[in-house]
C-alpha cells in the first residue's frame, strides 16, 4: 500500500475508535480488559500513523505520539458526553504507550525492510 492509502484507512480506523467509544457499554464488559484494549487499539493506531508519512525516525515517533496522544484525549473527553462511559487519565495513558510501541515497532519494520510500500 501506498502513503495515500495508509492516510485514508488511517482516517477511518480514528473514525471507528470514535464511532466505538459512542456506544454506551456495562462496565463490568471491559473493566477486566479495558486497559488491554486501549493499548492494542492505540498500538494499531501508532502503527498506521507511522505507514502514513514518509519519514522514518526518533523525531517522526515523538510527532506521531503528541498528535495521537491529543485524539486521545480529545476520545476521552467524548466519552465523558456518554452515559456510562467514564474518562479516565489512565485510559489515555495506556492509549499513548500503545501509540508509542506502535509507531517505534513499524519504525523498525520498515527499518529491515520487513514492511515496504508499494508505489503503485
């Protein structure tokens, strides 16, 4: 896949995260898992951010994690407009380290050339 194309599932994967933290859920669903759950969602996010400049880098990781970690908060602040969703600091804390283990490990993906895009 090419940059436009991570730019755009990128859009549509922060879309879902929103379009997920709209819905009303009992807490005991997620409590077990909640924190899990932010971490892998936002590690998947970091991820796709990652695939979606062309730079590659210390400087690129720290960007895509202070602009991911802002939607986080942003997210948060959405849940609290939710009947019984609740914002937490911690939730935005594991979504920022799942944003930071995201992009460092596609970093070095695309460092070995385990992951390539394709200009086409």
């Amino acid at each position: 896949m090419n940059v436009t194309k991570y730019r755009i599932l990128t859009g549509l994967y922060c879309a879902l995260i929103l379009t997920l933290s709209s819905l009303s859920f009992h807490p005991s669903f997620v409590s077990k898992w909640d924190k899990v759950i932010h971490f892998t969602e936002y590690a998947i996010l970091g991820a796709l951010l990652l695939a979606s400049v062309e730079q590659r880098g210390v400087k690129i990781v720290l960007l895509i994690v202070a602009i991911g970690s802002i939607f986080a908060g942003l997210d948060e602040m959405w849940q609290s407009m939710i009947p019984t969703r609740i914002p937490s600091v911690y939730d935005w804390l594991a979504d920022t380290g799942g944003l930071f283990v995201g992009a460092t490990f596609s970093t070095l993906l695309f460092r070995y050339k385990i992951l390539r895009y394709n200009n086409g």
